[in-house]
C-alpha cells in the first residue's frame, strides 16, 4: 500500500517532536527532581538557623526587654521543637528545653544563661552542616544530570542532523522538477511534461500538470484570439467616452486613462498606464491635482492656447461591497462657463443702461412735487409718491444687479487697507438715520474702545453693515430696538455685527439666507430681492474675512462679520 505524502510528513514530524519530547522530558525531570529535593531538604535547616538566630537575639537582649525578649524566645523555641529534622538535634533541642526551664527560675544567673547559648549555637551547627552535606550531594547529582543530559541530547542531534539531511529530498526533488515544469508552461512551453514515478501527492500533482499541460496546448490559440478581442472592446469603450476619464485601482496603480485624458495631461500611454500614482503625481502636476484636490469646484486647464473650465468626478468601484478603484471623470464645461458669463454680463449691461432713465425719471418725479411747477392734489401726489417708491426699488435692484454682475465677472475692485471701525460705523448710520426715523427705532452702539484698525475695503465694509442695519430695521416692529456692536473676536480678527430683536430665523434656514435671491418663507415684507446678504458674503470672502448669523425664531437675529487686525 502506498504511503501518502501527508502520511510521511506527519511521520517525520512525529519522529522530530519524539526526540525533542524525550530530550525535554529528561532535562525537566532531572531539573524538578533536583529543585525539589533540594528546596525540600533545605527549607528545614534555614528555618532551624533562623530559629536559633532569634534565640540568641532573645537571651542578648533578656536584661533589657525581659517580656518581649522572652516571647520571642518561647515561640523561636516551639517551633524549632517542631522542626527536628537531623540526626542529633533531638538531643539538643531537649537540653535547651531542659536548660530553658531553669533559666526561667534563675534567669540572673550567667551559667544558665551561657548554657543555653551554648545549646542554641549546637542547634545552629547541626543544621549548618547538614546544610553544607546536602548542597555537596546536590551538587553531585547535579553533574550527574549533565552527564545523562549531555549523552541524551548528541544522540538525539545525531539522529536528527541524520534525518535532516535525508528526509527534504523527499520533497525537494519532486518539487524542483514541478517548477521547472511550471517555468517551462511560463515560457508557452506547453510540450513540457514532468515524469515522477511516484504514488503519493506529488505523483497526482504531475499527472494533473501534465493534463494542464495538454489543454493549455489546445485552447492557446482560441482563447488567446478571444481575449486580445476583449481587451481591444475594452480600450475601445474607454476611449469613446467624450469626458476625460482615468482609472486607478486600490493599489494605486493606473490602470487606462482615455486619448481625452492623455490629451489634457499631455503625456503619453507607456509614461501613465501600469504605473504606480505616486510616481506620475511627481511628474505632472495636473495628475497631481487630479487625486489630491478633493474639491469638486469648476478649474480651468489651458488647452491649445484656448481655456477650457472642468469639474472633477470621482467613482468608485466596488466589488461585493468592497472597493477595488476609482475613475477620475472631468466634465467639459465651457460651453455652460460662457453662457454664464454672457449672462453675467449681460445683467450688467441691462442693469447700467437702465440705471441712466430711471434717474432721470426720479428727478422728474421730483420736480412734479415741486410746488412752483404746480400744486398737485391729494391722489396726485400719493400716484407721484407711489412712483417714486418703485423707482427708488428699481434703482436698488439694478445696483444689486451691477454689484452681482462684478462678483461673477471677477471684476471687483478692492482697496484693502487699514481703517478705523467707528468710521465704518458713522457711515453705515448715516445711511438708514431716515428709515429709522420712519419707524422710530433707536440703534444702539456697543463698540469696545482702542479696538484695532481691521484690513478692508471701506467702501464695501460700510455696504456690508448698511445692508445688516437695513435688514434689521425693516423687519423689527414699530418703536423697537437695534443693537451695532464691534469687538475683537481674537486676536487676529474684529467683529462687526447687528443686533435686532423681530421674528428671528429658523435654523434650518440661515444657510439659505445667503443664496442669491433667496427669501425666508413666510415673510410679507415685499421689498427686498434676495440680494443683498449674498452681495455681503461675496465682498466678505473677497476681502479674506468671514460672514454669519445667529438666530432663533421669536428672538431676533445678529448677522456678523470679521475682517483680520492690521498687524
């Protein structure tokens, strides 16, 4: 019957692990043996020592401390009369016993006392010298553990180095055949057949070689034809595709990227497929970019001369819920950036040629109320007041428009400079004194002294806390209250806010408060346009500071700001 070769290994393992038990089971039953023998034997005579040890200290120091040294010798003395263990030390133990009883008696009288030191040292001695017999005897033992131990161990390495050398060619032989077959298939050698005359694993394993063999050799030309064909389906699909794509798998490797691609990174096929992204990130920077950035904001790429605006995708690819890549997808949107900026462009030009009648319709307005042109009646005037209020929205609206057409465009001029907070302030109120009047609401300025000069455009600082102060005013009730406040937040930034006290702000909304033409929902306040707080937060961004509200319905809301301290 033949062996198998899980059969062997297991023998030649069980063969190992015999030998390594018997030289393991030898060594530890001589090593316990001897610890054992000798903490046993030993433990007696050094308790009997230091028995004897506290009895002398006891009758040294009976004159001085008679109570506690007899106590203590008392319990030293019972236990060394339980602890007789050598030959003699009966005898001993009961003429200190004998002498002790006397002391007791006697205990002034120096030959009492003498003798029963003398027995304690007779205690001590005996048990001394057994001490120094049994190490000699351990000792003994010992080397003769060594010598059993040593003639244990090189017969079991003999054998071992024996079965060492002989029993790998059990397994190295037919292996090293199997790989010379399999470097051989490697090479489309598939004429290559390994012979083992053997009926163990190895024998089964180069029967199925060789049955791999002889299929590979039939099926090398048909699926070879199929699998270039897919592959050639594969790139073909890639580069179809309008958009720029690149595939990277989980490893980092670059597994295609589309003529597209290749185009805007300006590199070849061989210099980015199959390479690891950490390589081609150092030697283009676009790539870089690409797998970094993980902002999805429209950039510009510069394309024969012309620029060209994208939006990055990224796509993950996920194999039974797990993730085994990802595609980079760039989006061309110039076609959609132009027609924004035609419509940019476009308000503003409406917006300023608009501008010029509706000024000169609003001092026609003005004259008609005029007196010395003519006196109007009562429905007159309320036309004429009625006219001037929608000319006076419209000319608002349009110099919102034209604010918005020069943030779109990235046509904004800024004049960032020092300037004082109270002048800021001054000029914001100046502005809305009118429509506060109008409803009687006292603004209050809460401004910390020797507060900094901030880095800012005056010109849009004051338009950003008119625009709050206007807000404020228009939707807080009849003889109410608005609070300017200016602090420093840090020191590196200046807060400007407002304060007022009317319907508040939902807080799920006081994101959307600062979308173009976005209104809270709910409010019947028709003059506004939805503008002005996203005009603020663009002139805030573009000045590098920050823009908020705090808000809660029922209490009021405070829109901030904060520009950074002039160092």
């Amino acid at each position: 019957m033949a062996i198998k070769l899980k059969t062997k290994l297991a023998l030649g393992v069980g063969f190992l692990f015999v030998l390594l038990l018997l030289v393991g089971g030898v060594s530890f039953y001589y090593f316990n043996k001897i610890s054992t023998e000798s903490s046993d034997l030993l433990k007696d005579n050094y308790e009997s020592v230091a028995y004897g040890r506290k009895m002398l200290d006891a009758l040294n120091t009976w004159e001085k401390e008679r109570d506690s040294a007899r106590t203590i010798f008392e319990q030293n003395l019972a236990a060394q009369e339980n602890n007789i263990t050598e030959y003699g030390e009966t005898t001993v133990t009961s003429a200190l016993r004998h002498d002790y009883n006397q002391f007791l008696q006697h205990d002034d009288s120096m030959g009492l006392k003498i003798a029963l030191q003398k027995n304690v040292n007779s205690v001590i001695r005996i048990n001394l010298d057994a001490i120094s017999e049994k190490n000699a005897t351990s000792q003994q033992a010992i080397e003769n553990a060594k010598v059993i131990i040593t003639m244990i161990i090189t017969m079991c390495l003999l054998i071992g180095f024996t079965f060492m050398v002989n029993f790998p060619g059990l397994i190295a032989n037919p292996i090293s055949k199997l790989t010379e077959g399999i470097q051989a298939i490697a090479n489309k050698d598939y004429s290559q057949r390994i012979h083992l005359d053997r009926k163990d694993e190895f024998g089964d394993l180069a029967k199925a070689f060789n049955d791999m063999a002889e299929q590979l050799n039939e099926y090398e030309h048909s699926n070879l034809a199929r699998i270039m064909f897919e592959k050639q389906r594969a790139e073909t699909v890639i580069n179809s595709l309008k958009d720029a794509s690149i595939g990277i798998d989980k490893s980092g490797i670059v597994l295609f990227a589309n003529q597209q691609a290749l185009q805007l990174l300006n590199v070849k096929e061989a210099d980015i497929i199959g390479r690891k992204e950490e390589d081609v990130q150092q030697r283009n920077d676009l790539f870089s970019f690409l797998t970094k950035e993980e902002n999805a904001m429209p950039f510009k790429i510069v394309v024969n001369d012309r620029e060209n605006y994208f939006t990055k995708e990224q796509i993950e690819i996920k194999q039974e819920e797990q993730t085994t890549g990802h595609v980079i997808v760039l989006k061309n949107i110039t076609p959609y950036k132009e027609l924004d900026v035609a419509k940019t462009n476009f308000i503003a030009t409406i917006s300023h040629e608009l501008k010029t009648p509706l000024a000169s319709s609003d001092f026609s307005l003005r004259l008609l109320e005029d007196e010395r042109i003519g006196t109007l009646t009562t429905e007159q005037k309320e036309l004429v007041q009625s006219l001037k209020e929608d000319n006076q929205r419209l000319l608002r609206i349009l110099s919102e428009l034209l604010d918005l057409s020069q943030v779109e465009s990235g046509k904004i001029q800024l004049n960032l400079q020092p300037v004082v907070i109270t002048d800021i302030i001054s000029k914001a109120l100046a502005a809305v004194q009118n429509a506060a009047k109008e409803k009687n609401i006292h603004i209050k300025q809460e401004v910390s002294d020797n507060l900094p000069a901030m880095l800012a455009d005056a010109e849009k600082a004051s338009w950003i806390i008119n625009n709050f102060l206007t807000n404020a005013i228009r939707y807080s009730a009849r003889n109410d209250q608005v609070i300017i406040k200016a602090h420093k937040r840090d020191e590196q930034h200046i807060e400007l806010g407002v304060q007022d006290f009317g319907i508040g702000i939902d807080f799920s909304l006081q994101q959307k408060i600062f979308d173009r033409f976005y209104r809270v929902p709910g409010i019947h306040e028709k003059k506004g346009t939805g503008l002005g707080l996203a005009i603020s937060k663009d002139f805030t961004e573009a000045m590098d500071g920050e823009i908020g509200v705090e808000s809660k319905p029922g209490r009021g809301s405070y829109f901030f700001c904060r520009f950074k301290v002039v160092k």
